[in-house]
C-alpha cells in the first residue's frame, strides 16, 4: 500500500491480520498473539474478526480459544497478492477498500494529488461505480473486479481512446489466462461473453489541449455474481454464470496488473500499430459488423468499418458516407 492512507482506505492492520490468517490456515492463533502481532487491543482483534465474517471471510473461534480460518478469503488485499506484482511500476503503490464509492473517482483524486504512474485503487464494493455515458455500474459485494489504474502517458487527449482499447485487450487476455473463456471486445470498452456484458472500461482524465497530465482507467469485471437486477439481468454475465464455477478474483486481478503492465509498457515503446491490430484482430465489433450507432443526439444504422490511427471508430453509412464515432454506444443489429 502506499505510504499515505487516504480516508477510507483499509486499515493496513485489518490486512495485516487477513494475512496473518492466511499464512496460518487451519491453525488456531490466540487472540493474545494476534494482537501482539499486529499492534492492537484483544477486542479491537475481535471487532476486526466480526468485520471479517461479514464480508463471508470463514473465521471460527473467539478471543479466550482463539481464532483460526477455514479458508483463504478471496479478497482483493494488496499483501494476499501472490507472487508479488512482479513489474516495475503497476500494483506497486496499491489502494484497498472494503467500500467506497467509485474507484475511479478515488484515482482521480490521488492523480491530483500527484501519485505515481501504476497506482491502482481497488475495492470490494462501491456504492456509485461509474459507467460511460453518465451509467453506473453495478459493483456487489466481493463478487467482481473493481478496480482503477493511475497512468500519465505522454499522450495527446485526442489519442486517449487507445488507452481504453488496450485496457480492453488486457483485460481479455487476464480471463483468458484463468478461465480459458474468449471474450469479444464491443468498441470501445465492453467485454462480452456469449453477447452478455462481462465488464466494462472507464477511462477518464485530465489534460489540457495537446497533453494528458492524468488518466484513470477503471476496470470493472463480473466474476462470481450469480444473478442481476432485473433491469440487467438480460444484458450481464459474469464467469461464474458462464463456466458454472467459482473464480478467484485475487489471481484474476493479478493477472490483470502484470498483463496491463506489459501491454502498457508495449504500447508506450512502439506505439498504436499493434494496439489497433490486436483490438481489430479481438473484436468481431471493429469491422463488417451490422450495428445502430447512437452518439448524443445522432442515431443510425451502419456497418462498422475499421478504426481510425487514435482508435475511434468509423462506420460506413448505408449512403457510403463514413462517420467516425467518438463516444457513442454501439447495438449489434440482428
Ligand atoms: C462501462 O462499461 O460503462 C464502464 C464500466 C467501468 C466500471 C469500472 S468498476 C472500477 C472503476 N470504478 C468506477 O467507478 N468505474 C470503473
């Protein structure tokens, strides 16, 4: 974790006893000694267990036996993250919170606050996750992959779009790694599984004309969701939904600092050529794909053909005139 808690942030210590339990599983620890371990009182130990077993963590036991856990909690804690984030700058400073209420409305404020490039903030829960257009993304309890990068990239804002395409792609191959499951990418930000919304992209920033001084690229996955709301229930997925068994999203969102890390740091020495091909290559979306743009106020139908070198998208109309989308959303028409 970073060196400056920010309000909210879990306390280094609550992790430090998850951790102390995972490095001792099945094996009873007294009360007595996990407080000395840890620095704290014996009753605070036994409000942090309570705290523990609301969020399902499986910790038998009480302050006279004491406490032992019957299984490694799939939590997101930056010192259960093992191995290590082996990379040079991504997960190195890491932000965790039970619940807050966007991760990327917290990187955009230690981006003002100057952190470095590769912070990441994740979180169990948020009560206002945010999706493109003004949406909010349904964030449950320990369920899914909630979590946003810190980047500064020598970039113009108009190149930004690349940013989310690769995110996009990094965040296709970290499932693929773990689950064997292909998504396909929906310009600009969406994973899609059998059609289904898997997760989703974010990526916003500060710049000034010519220069991005921060970006923040938020990454939203489902991973062990069993159901929706009803009003998402036709147009969301998760893995466990998909593959009919549990995820553990501490190894997913390893995979995903160390693949976003080196496609990041690809991305930055040779430039856009390889994102634009890899995403046309991953995206059954990118070209000759029927779909009804709507963009603002404009709404039409058309074919999608290709990506322009900053990673907008263009679509040919049925007049032949071509029109490039910035920020719209795309429907497949059948
Ligand atoms: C979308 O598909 O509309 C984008 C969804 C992005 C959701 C993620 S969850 C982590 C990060 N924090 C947020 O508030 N949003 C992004």
């Amino acid at each position: 974790m970073s060196a400056e808690p920010i309000a909210g942030t879990t306390d280094r210590r609550i992790a430090s006893l998850l951790a102390l339990f995972a490095n001792n599983p099945m094996i009873v620890i007294s009360g007595a000694r996990i407080a000395r371990e840890i620095g704290v009182s014996r009753s605070t130990v036994w409000r942090w267990v309570e705290r523990l077993r609301s969020l399902e963590v499986k910790v038998k036991g009480h302050p006279r036996s004491g406490y032992v856990i019957e299984k490694v909690p799939d939590l997101l804690l930056p010192n259960l993250l093992r191995p290590r984030p082996r990379g040079n700058e991504f997960g190195k400073h890491i932000h965790h919170f039970f619940k807050t209420d966007s991760t990327n409305r917290v990187a955009m404020e230690l981006g003002f606050a100057g952190e470095p490039q590769g912070t990441l903030v994740v979180a169990e829960e948020q009560s206002a996750g945010r999706g493109r257009a003004g949406r909010t993304w349904h964030s449950e309890r320990a369920s899914g992959i909630y979590a946003s990068f810190l980047l500064r990239p020598k970039l113009s804002p108009a190149d930004a779009p690349l940013i989310t395409l690769l995110a996009g792609l990094s965040a296709r191959e970290a499932v693929r790694q773990q689950t064997g499951c292909l998504a396909d990418l929906r310009w600009p930000n969406d994973l899609l599984l059998n059609g289904k919304k898997l997760g989703g992209i974010l990526t916003e920033m500060h710049a000034e004309p010519g220069r991005i001084h921060f970006a923040v690229v938020g990454i939203g996955l489902n991973v062990n969701q069993t159901r929706f709301p009803e009003k998402l229930a036709s147009a969301a997925t998760s893995l466990r939904m998909e593959t009919s068994r549990m995820h553990s999203r501490l190894e997913l969102l390893l995979r995903l600092i160390q693949q976003f890390e080196g496609d990041y740091d690809r991305f930055s020495a040779r430039g856009a050529a390889s994102i634009l091909s890899e995403f046309a290559a991953a995206s059954s979306f990118a070209e000759g794909k029927r779909v009804r743009i709507t963009d603002g106020s404009e709404s039409f139908i058309g074919t999608t053909a290709g990506l322009e070198p900053n990673g907008l998208l263009r679509v040919r109309r049925d007049d032949r005139s071509v029109y490039v989308v910035v920020s719209g959303d795309l429907a497949e028409v059948p």
